[in-house]
C-alpha cells in the first residue's frame, strides 16, 4: 500500500473518529440535559399533587384499608384528575397513587389510594409496594436517578410527602412514568448524529485526498529524483527550499547526488589512466590503495615512435594532433584490455604499468601481449594513414622488477606513477630498440617469467646506465602458435 493511500485512510479514520467521539460526548451530554429536565417535570408532578393531596384523608385510608370507603373514593378520584391532566406526551404520567409507612413496621411501605383502573396493575389498600430496590424515603421529595426496570417494564419514579393537621408525613405520593418522552427527544438526535457522520464522511474523503496528494507530493519528488539517480542520471535535484522534514531528506538526497556526481567524474578521470577492470576492482574494494605509497613487482613497459619529430616537420600542425589523438586512442585502449595502466604521456611516447596498482601474477604475459597487439594495431592505422603520407613505427621495451608505486607529487597536483631502476631500465630497452632494429625488447627479468609463451629471439646485452653487469635482452614479434 502506497504512503498516500496510508495517509488518505488515515485521514478518513482520524475524521470519522474524531467526529464520532465529539458526536458521542453530544448525545451523551444531551441525553444528561434531558433526563435532568424530564426528572425535575415528573418531581414537580409529584410535589404539586402531595400539596393538593389532604393528609388527614391518606391516614384514613391508611387506617381503613378499604377501597369502598368515602375517604378511599375521594382520595382515588383526586389522584385519577391529576393523573389524568400530566398524561401528556412531555410527561407520560402512568400512574399516581399513595403509599404510607405500614402501622406494624414503619420500614414497610403500603398501597394507599391507586386510580389505576386496569386490575393487573391496580394496588389495593394495605398492599405492599415494592419499591425496586431503591427505597423510599417518605419525609422528602425525591427522584430517581435512573430508570427502573421490573416485571412491569421500565419507568421513572418520584415521590413527595403528604403531610398531616401536624406537620408530619402521613404518606407521599408516588408518580411513575415512562421514558418515551425523553428517548423522542433523543431519537431525532441520534438520527442527526447518523447524518453527520455520514456528511463527515462525504466530506472527509476528498478533503482528505487533497491532503494526502498534498503532503505526497515532496515523497513522489523524492521518488522520481531517487530513480532518476539510480538510472544515472546525477544531475537531478530536488527543491530543497522547505523548512521541515522534507526540506531536510531533499538536502540529504541532492548532497547525495552531487556526492555521487563528483565519485562519477573521479570515476571517469581515473577511467582514462586504468582499464575498467582495474578500475571497479578497486572502487569496490573500498580502500585507498590507489593512494597509498606501496613498494611492489611491477612490469613497465615503454613505447616512443621514432621519428616523430621529422614526421611532423611535413604535416600540417592539425593533421599532427588528428594522427597523435587518434594513434594515442587506440594504444591505451589495448593497454586496458590487457589489465594494463596508464602511467603518462611523454611526448610521442607513453609509460604503462602491469601489476599496479592491482596484483596481477601474469603481468608479464599481459605486458607482452599488450605490446604485440601495439605493434598489430600500429600497421591498420598506418594503412588508413597512407592517403596522409604518414607511416609511423613504434619502439617498446618491457621490464619486470621492483618498484615504488603510488600517488607522487605535491598536495597541489598529484601523479599515480612508478619510480625506481625497473623504470629506468624499462626506458633504457625502449631505447635500444632502434640500435638493435626491433620492435619489442624485453629484460631478462620479463623473459623468464614467460619464455615458453613466446617465440623469443636472444638480442645478446645491454648496458644500461647505473648498472654493472650488463643485461640479456630478448626480442619477440609475434605470439607462439
């Protein structure tokens, strides 16, 4: 599920939910209102009749106990006309009777005069009345505080003492009514209440779409820079002029960007010194070893055109660099493709590492094939130079020794080379290329590494400068069949 429909479903729930619990604490609180109000009806109901009522009337029919007596029918007709006029749909009045303490136990409460005219709920005289639990307290007016449930239904109750020529209760009147007045009252709130949910909900749904489209919008940015990002694109960026959270990932998410950006220019620099091979082994290998000074077994191979200079004295200044460009192109690419390095341009010429910066234990097989495919590549771009007159020759001489290798330089400009006399020698057997009328020359350090690779030929030695011992040297054209 998406993070907008997340937040849409959210929205939809807090609303519902929010407006259902405000909905509720209404009902509740108008249903208290109304209930307060109902009670205080059916309470002044009762006050009114208990003043009304002849309390010399409720002691006789107390003492009678007999519904025939003129007190009994006087008091029964009283009590049917006041019951009769609050049988209205504000109050409900069901019934209005008398109730005295019993002469045998005070804790007992009687049936006085009851209008009611249907027997199954008339009480008679002296009939004793059960009070639901609640009790009755015959010297004060009072009310339920909630509706009461019995075998005759649910109603609400209230009572007030009737007093004697004394001043003391004789009896109370008891008022009993239903709840159909305040559950009309509710109904149609309940009904309101329903509606607006339903409207919340009607109204929620696009409020909350809009919202959610809103507050996605920075996400679904994010989104398309991230994959715009993945499918290299590293120039993307995102708005990041927000003050919040999202402000704060699209920073993050451009520096990250701009990061990869700049890895990926580093990357395509040091694409043109090193063959991808070399390059990924590294940048995966998460280490600085590119950097680090490091003294190791390396193959250094030299290659220099002869006679450029005198070459270049007959061509046009642009056809010079069109040839230079286009031959230097094609001599490093076969240096890549044999895990070689670029070391530097010199002039005509250029310096290659085998061996560095990552291990390689057939360096010197890759040097020499690498230099057999030069001399091949050499001979197509002279035929497709012959219309230009130019035909070039190229020298190159191969060492395997020690060497110090590393980043070289100052901390304004640095240079990944190899230093030592295995480079030395290297530019030495390059050189004597031309003396011997060769194209490739090779040490006897490479030789032995790979003399049954290929077909070499014994030059005899060299003397190389630094060195007292002369050195073997070996020439070699083409690979073993």
């Amino acid at each position: 599920m998406t993070y907008r429909r997340k937040l849409l479903l959210a929205l939809i729930a807090f609303a519902l939910l929010t407006n259902s619990l405000s909905l509720t604490v209404l009902y509740q609180l108008a249903h208290h209102y109304l209930y307060l109000e109902y009670r205080a009806k059916v309470q002044s109901i009762a006050i009114t009749t208990a003043r009304l009522v002849d309390g010399e009337s409720v002691l006789a029919v107390r003492t009678e106990r007999d519904d025939k007596s003129p007190a009994y029918i006087a008091l029964q007709k009283q009590l049917r006309d006041v019951r009769d006029a609050n049988r209205r749909d504000d109050t409900k009045v069901e019934r209005l009777f008398t109730v005295a303490a019993s002469a045998m136990d005070p804790k007992v409460i009687e049936i006085g005069a009851d209008p009611e005219e249907n027997p199954q709920f008339h009480g008679r005289p002296g009939e004793v009345y059960r009070t639901g639990g609640l009790g009755l307290d015959l010297s004060r007016a009072a009310a339920d505080e909630e509706f009461v449930v019995d075998q005759f239904g649910t109603y609400f109750r209230a009572h007030a003492p009737v007093f004697d020529k004394a001043g003391k209760p004789a009896g109370a009147v008891v008022v009993e009514t239903q709840p159909d007045w305040v559950k009309r009252k509710l109904r149609p709130l309940l009904w309101s209440i329903l509606l607006s949910l339903a409207l919340a909900l009607l109204l929620a749904i696009p409020a909350a779409a809009v919202i959610a489209s809103w507050a996605s919008r920075p996400l679904r940015a994010l989104r398309e820079a991230v994959n715009k990002v993945a499918k290299g694109d590293l120039a993307a960026r995102l708005d990041d002029g927000q003050n919040d959270e999202f402000g704060e990932v699209a920073r993050a998410v451009n520096g990250m960007a701009a990061g990869l950006q700049e890895r990926d220019r580093v990357k395509s620099a040091f694409a043109r010194y090193v063959s991808h091979q070399v390059m990924d082994s590294i940048m995966a290998s998460g280490t600085d070893g590119v950097l680090r000074g490091d003294r190791r077994r390396v193959s250094v191979l030299f290659s220099d055109i002869r006679g450029f200079s005198t070459i270049s004295e007959n061509l046009p200044p642009e056809t010079v660099v069109q040839v230079l460009n286009e031959y230097f192109e094609v001599m490093v690419e076969v240096i890549f493709r044999h895990r070689g390095t670029l070391d530097k341009f010199i002039g005509d010429g250029l310096m290659a590492l085998f061996g560095a910066p990552e291990e390689d234990p057939r360096q010197e097989e890759h040097a020499l094939m690498a230099a057999i495919e030069m001399q091949s590549e050499l001979e197509k771009l002279s035929r497709k130079w012959e219309p230009l007159g130019v035909k070039l020759k190229i020298g190159i001489g191969i060492n395997t020794g020690p060497a110090i290798v590393g980043s070289i330089g100052s901390p304004r400009r640095m240079e990944y080379t190899a230093v030592g006399d295995t480079v030395n020698v290297a530019s030495r057997l390059e050189s004597a290329t031309k003396d011997l009328g060769v194209n490739i020359l090779v040490s006897e350090f490479t030789y032995y590494a790979v003399k049954s690779s290929f077909p070499f030929q014994r030059m005899g030695t060299v003397q190389v400068k630094g060195r007292q011992e002369p050195l073997t040297v070996y020439s070699v054209d083409s690979p073993a069949a």
